[in-house]
C-alpha cells in the first residue's frame, strides 16, 4: 500500500471551496461572502459550544443574544440573572468564567472585545482555544483554531497513532500546518464543519469527503480508528440526597451554592454532601419527611444517585427561599429538576 503524503495546499484550497457551497447555516455566523461576525457573538457561541453540542447551544444563544444582546449588556447583569439563564447548559463554571470576562471587556476596553489573539487570551476566562477562534473568526487573524473536530481530522488525515490525549501537541502542531494568511476565518470554520458533517467519530462520509484522496487514515481501511484512544477509567459514583421542600402556597425551598466547587453559584435544592459511600443525612429541619424515589444523572467526572426527599410546610433554613415551583424548574441546573420532577407536585403531598 502506497503512503499517501496531504498535500497541505492542496488540501486547504479544496476544503475553502467546499466550505463555500456547504458551509453550515448557523445563529451566530456571518454567511460566507458577508460581514464578520461580531465578536461577541462569535465569543459567546465558542463559550456555550464547549462540551454541548450545536442544537442545545442554539436557543440559550438565541435567548442570551435577546436579553443581552451587546457584551456590555451581559456586564451589567446580575450573578443570579446569568447563572439562571445558563441553567441546563452544564460545565458551570463557564457561566461565571463569561461574566467575569464580559466584565472586563466593559470595564478595561471600553465594551470592545481586543483584535488579537494574545490580547483576547489576556481576557479572564479565555483559554487558548476560544483566544484562536475569536481572533480568526471575528477579526480574520492567521490563528491555530483547534477543537475536537480538528483534532480528529488531523488525526485522519495523517494517520497518527500515538493514543488522545498523548497526541494533542502533535494534532495541534499538524494543524498548525494549514493556518495561513488567506481566508483564516473561513478555514478555521471549514475545518469544524467538515468535522462535524461529513468526517464524524462514526460513520464518516468519506465518499463526498473533498480530501479523501489525501487521507492516510482512509488508506488504512479504517479512518475510524483515529483518533486512537486510550481506554477510560471507570467513572466513580456518587450518593446523595435532595430535599424538595414545599410551602403552603406551593412554592419550593431553593438555595445559592457555594461560589466555588460543582455548580459553584447556581440555583439548588437543598442536598447532602456527595460521596462515594452512602453519606450520612441527618436531615435539614424538623418535618415530615418522605422519600419520592431517587434520580440518576451524570457529570463529566462521575455518577450521581439523588435519593428525593419531600416535606411541606416546614420551617425554612436560613439559607433558603421560597420560589414558585415552575421558575424554579426553569432556573435550576438539570440534577435539581429532575430531583424536583421526581416530587411531584405539592399538593400531592400529605
């Protein structure tokens, strides 16, 4: 079998004219031809996309964007204000890390996003990937955009063999190959795109692929063997339990969570601790309890069973307060609806 070398401009004019004709119709992309996005755009749909996937993305964009439609916008907000509205979206940290920088926007550069890529890496909370994407996207500078998708085309495209996440600097480095001063916007977008629709983690489209004559991956048989992973450690799982407390007019007990740590500053319910041996309970006020079942949910790093335990008319902590059951619903990370759900409504209740 003969080995197949990618030819690097060979490779970038075919994807640009590809990129042309199907370039993805998304919220918060110019269309190809026209004006650059904002950057604030641009910034907020790279922060929403980092580990959720483009149709969860879509409406918390289009709500955001709504409600606060300029970067100074954001600024002002409130804490509570912004971390209800990401409710659902996960990685929560990311919802403080983009006020903190919305902020600095506002208060250092005048509600200007910076035109670099180390002026916009300089920003709280942005990290190399987003400075590069912003910074192409927004302001077309030659910058090494790499995402997941990337990362798995370069994969392919060179037949790496060395196992994620030990190949990342190399997938990076190859990448690096193809950013140019022609188009690194759209390149950078090209790049995504053909990674999310045609050579996906399975199935890929490799018969419409525009470089598939250029695929060391393809010529082994087996592209979707790259990027070759290394075998995950078992998730480890926890225990809890969450306490669903309803009033007399049917309102539900929430709290704010810690600033720092899992869900740090969100909306919760008050919950236990979470740990890996059945944590002892003792529970927050006098009442009469009783257990509704249990939920399951899934973080990044482990698993989580919420045993769901339901009173009403109790005295409240100090730390609670009394919010109608549907806007508690819609401001409440996933792992406290679904507890809530589980309840039941309150008039069910004794």
């Amino acid at each position: 079998m003969a080995d197949v070398s990618p030819d690097i401009s060979l490779i970038r004019a075919r994807l640009l004219v590809w990129y042309d004709a199907h370039a993805r119709s998304l919220p918060w992309r110019a269309a190809v031809g026209a004006a650059r996005t904002a950057p604030y755009r641009v910034w907020l749909s790279e922060v929403m996309l980092q580990q959720t996937t483009v149709p969860h993305a879509t409406p918390y964009f289009h709500a955001f964007t709504t409600r606060w439609p300029t970067v100074s916008d954001l600024a002002a907000a409130e804490d509570a204000q912004v971390m209800g509205a990401w409710a659902g979206l996960g990685y929560y940290a990311r919802a403080r890390n983009l006020l903190a920088c919305a902020r600095a926007v506002a208060k250092d550069h005048g509600g200007v996003f910076p035109d670099t890529e180390a002026g916009l890496l300089a920003l709280p909370g942005v990290g190399a990937y987003t400075a590069a994407a912003v910074a192409a996207i927004a302001f077309d500078r030659a910058a090494n955009v790499v995402d997941g998708n990337v990362e798995r085309v370069m994969a392919r495209l060179f037949a790496v063999e060395t196992p994620v996440p030990a190949a990342r600097p190399e997938l990076r480095r190859l990448a690096g190959l193809f950013v140019a001063d022609e188009r690194p916007g759209d390149w950078a977008q090209a790049l995504m795109d053909l990674g999310a629709t045609i050579c996906r983690p399975k199935s890929p489209s490799c018969d419409v692929c525009p470089v598939s004559d250029q695929c060391r991956g393809l010529k082994t048989g087996e592209p979707t063997r790259f990027p070759v992973k290394t075998k995950k450690a078992d998730r480890p799982h926890r225990r809890g339990v969450a306490y669903v407390v309803f009033d007399d007019h049917g309102r539900v007990a929430v709290e704010t969570r810690p600033d720092k740590g899992l869900l740090g500053g969100m909306l919760g319910l008050p919950t236990s601790d979470w740990a890996t041996e059945q944590p002892s309970c003792p529970q927050p006020v006098p009442a009469d309890w009783r257990t509704a079942g249990a939920v399951e949910h899934v973080f990044t790093h482990f698993s989580l069973t919420l045993t769901v335990m339901t009173a009403q008319g109790a005295t409240p902590h100090p730390t609670w307060r009394w919010m109608p059951v549907e806007a508690a619903r819609a401001a409440l990370p996933t792992v406290f609806a679904k507890a809530l759900d589980r309840a039941g409504a309150p008039d069910l209740l004794g």
